[in-house]
C-alpha cells in the first residue's frame, strides 16, 4: 500500500513510520509538504491513502481532499484532527470529503486499523455479487438531492445563514411540509410550535435539519406500503436521536444521520432483512450491505455508508474504540427491539452503560407513541 502523508513528517511520530516501515515491502511512506506537492503526487503516481495535516500552508484540508476525490476517487481520504479537542466536531466541509477522521497524536494501531477497515469496505462494496444483485433493480431510487443540496451549500460555505437554508427547503413544497410536520413532533419540539421554515433552521440546528430533510426524501420512496413506510420512518428518527446521544458531540450528527440511514436498504425490491432468518441458499443481498451499497452510489460520506454496511456486526469496522459504527448498532437494535451484542460492547469497554441506554430507548419510544 502506498501512503502518502500531507504535512510533513512532525505529524507522524518516528515510532509509527518505523512501524510502517517494519510491515515490508508492500507498504510504502511518501511525505510532501502542502496541498499542491500532494496534488502533484497523486496526479503522477497511483496513492492508496493520503493522510491530511489539521493545516496545510497553502490549502484548507477539506479543498485538498476535495480535489483528490475528484482526481483519484478510489484513493482513502483520511484527515488527521486534534486529539486534544475532542468535543470539537469536524467541519461539514471535511465530512463531505474524508473517508475517516484520526486524532494526533496518531499511534501505529489507530492508522492500521483504519487502513483495514476501509479497505475491507471498499472490497465489500466492490463485490461483483452485490453489484450484479443491486443490477437487477430495474430503477435505483435517486440520490436526496435536496439533502445533497444542503450539503453541498454548507462545504461551499460554513456561514450560510438561516433564510439561505431555509429558501433551499422551501424549493420543494412537499419536502418543506413534511420538514415543519417533523419540527413539531415530539421528537424535535420542546412545546413550542414552528411555524416557518426559517423559523425551524433556526431553532432545530442545521444538522437537525439536514436530518429532517433526509428523512422526508428517503422515506418517500416507493417500495413499501405507507403504514410500513411511516413505520420505518418513525423507528429510524428515534434510531437516530438515540445514536447521537450515545456520541460524544464531535460524533454525534455522523451518527444520527448514519441510523436515520440504517435500514434504507429494506425499501430496495429484492433485498433480505438480515435481522429475520433466511435459508443458506438465499440469494438475496442483506439490507444492510444492499442499504451501504446505495450510499456509496449516492456519495454519503464514509463514516455513513461504513456505519449502515456493518450495522448488525460493529466488530467489522477493526476500530477499537466505541464509535459511528457501534452506535448505530446500539440504537438501531434498542428502537426495534433486537439483541444488542453485548460481546462487541464487553469489547470496547461499554457494556456497563447499556442499561443506561436501554432506558433512554425507552423515553423515546414513549414520546413516539405520544407523537
């Protein structure tokens, strides 16, 4: 594999370019300066990951990346953050970019583990079975454009006020409908009614909102009666509030945003609920594999697609530590009322805080009624 750091070699410690040094002759560590010398680099010569300082001279990481998508999309984007500052969240810029997200200072298992797990992924959604199985679909549902949209609007620029936001909304009057009816359930509604949609960006938070947005586009996709659908939908919102309180804030919104996304894949035709039994010799490919598949095609970011991919087995995703992945499976499985694997949380050191969360389901599932 062939790595190329961004930065200079102060962000990676002796001790971890020994460590990859000391793997052979398949791993090799290439180091440049700045954005435009990693440019050049990736342009030239084939880069199976590049690592990105927290600060370059000349670019912001999240343009960097950016253009390495763009220029070699297969290479794993990884971008190195201050470990110091955990509270302190990602841009939404750099979401839209890296593939992974790793603290200084970086130790040589973090890096492997990462390197891995998203090999492992790409190989999953680069299965020819998957993709002959997805094939077979005469019509993919279409990408959440209006959910892209904000997206994109918040990478080109953080700053983007509410009546900004709220005029992208407004553009689609069924979305917008649907995104007020949501902003006064209880789930998002402290008692007040919101009767605007500036109104709403405003109170619920842009990363509240983006989830309300996608939650109105991809549960209104065909495949599934509408009892089923407004079933699916109202598990999934409180998936996806339980999510984000079992992270720690730098977290929080990937995860919300990957359980609102879990079990998209159920509304494809053809594919298998993974959580029911199946016969050895189904064909059928799993709806989380089918639902990360999707994802990919769409252009979500990483931490999504590898927390939907792995959903029902966390261990997959070779990162020791409690994060998307895992809180995905946690509140996925408490919202409908599946086994938590109690072994993977024994594992990464949170089995004691289960019933804590179990209980947290239950508050949600008793405002969801209410609602």
């Amino acid at each position: 594999m062939r790595i190329l750091l961004v930065g200079g070699e102060a962000e990676l410690s002796a001790e971890l370019l020994e460590y990859i040094g000391d793997l052979g002759d398949e791993w090799e560590v290439q180091s440049v300066p700045d954005g435009s010398a990693a440019i050049v680099a990736v342009a030239s010569a084939t880069i199976d990951a590049i690592i990105v300082a927290p600060l370059l001279p000349d670019l912001a990481p999240a343009t960097l990346l950016g253009q390495i998508r763009t220029l070699r999309p297969e290479t794993i984007r990884i971008a190195l953050i201050d470990g110091n500052n955990p509270q302190r969240a990602p841009s939404a810029r750099i979401i839209g970019v890296a593939h992974r997200f790793l603290p200084l200072p970086l130790s040589p298992e973090v890096l492997l583990e990462a390197l891995t797990s998203l090999e492992e992924l790409r190989e999953l959604l680069d299965s020819p079975h998957l993709r002959q199985a997805i094939g077979r679909i005469e019509k993919l549902p279409s990408p959440p454009h209006l959910y892209l949209s904000l997206m994109h609007a918040l990478e080109e620029d953080e700053e983007s006020n509410a009546a900004e936001i709220a005029k992208l909304v407004a553009a689609d009057p069924a979305i917008a409908a649907k995104v007020l009816q949501l902003s006064n359930s209880a789930f998002f509604n402290n008692g007040r009614a919101i009767s605007d949609l500036r109104g709403a960006v405003t109170r619920l938070g842009l990363s509240t909102l983006r989830d309300l947005v996608l939650a109105s586009e991809v549960f209104a996709l065909p495949g599934v009666s509408g009892p089923e659908r407004n079933a699916l939908q109202t598990r999934a919102l409180m998936a996806s509030r339980l999510a984000a309180r079992l992270l720690p804030a730098s977290s929080a919104e990937l995860g919300a945003t990957a359980a609102l996304l879990a079990d998209i894949g159920l509304l494809l035709p053809g594919v298998r609920d993974e959580r029911q039994p199946a016969a050895e010799d189904d064909p059928r490919p799993g709806h989380a594999e089918a639902g990360a598949y999707l994802l990919g095609l769409w252009g979500l970011p990483m931490p999504i697609i590898e927390a939907v991919a792995f959903q029902l087995q966390p261990g997959r995703s070779n990162v020791r530590s409690f994060w998307v992945a895992g809180a995905v499976h946690v509140a996925t499985a408490l919202a409908a009322g599946h086994a938590v694997d109690e072994q993977y949380l024994a594992s990464v050191g949170m089995l004691p805080k289960l019933e804590q969360w179990r209980e947290q389901a239950e508050n949600l599932l008793e405002i969801s009624v209410e609602a």
